[in-house]
C-alpha cells in the first residue's frame, strides 16, 4: 500500500509549493490548455470520444465485460445500485472542479 501513496503524496506535495511559488502562471494554465485543445484538435475531440465511447461499448458486451476481479466465489464489495452512485458522484464532482 505504501508503494503507491508515498509517490502520490510526493507528487501532490511539490505540485502544491510549485502552485504556492507560481500562483499567476498556476492561474492562467488551466485556461492555456483548454483553449489549445479545440484550438489545435479541433473536431478531432469529439471523433475520439466517440471511439472510446464504442470501445467501451465492445468491452463490454464482448466476452471480457464479464471478467470477474477477485475469487471465484467472492461476493462484490458494492451493489450495482452503490456503483452507479458512486460513478454519479464522481461525474458531479469531476464537473464542479472544471
């Protein structure tokens, strides 16, 4: 476990003193990059977000959408219903940031 949250908490601290010592650049980069992206992608964003969306789509009504993670006869951690609300959640959080 620590493996992976001493790197992410080293990660976040030096973003957080590069922001603290950077505070006009941290500002404007934000609206840098999503101006650059319909910028120079163009229409070239929605394409592939369709192509992602119908490769989803294949991996999950293909064989492997039915991949199973831990034992054979282990119960799900989560309902389907605690699932989706937990994606809900995510997806409202994820839009209130930006």
């Amino acid at each position: 476990m620590w493996e992976a949250v001493v790197p992410t908490a080293l990660v976040i601290a030096v973003l957080c003193v590069v922001i603290c010592m950077q505070p006009d650049q941290s500002r404007k980069m934000p609206g840098d990059t999503f101006a650059f992206i319909p910028k120079n992608l163009g229409a070239g964003c929605p394409w592939f977000n369709l192509f992602l969306t119908g490769l989803d789509l294949l991996f999950i009504f293909s064989r492997h959408g039915n991949v199973k993670f831990g034992a054979k006869d282990e119960a799900p951690a989560f309902s389907n219903g605690k699932w989706i609300s937990m994606m809900f959640c995510a997806g409202v959080a994820g839009a209130a940031m930006f």
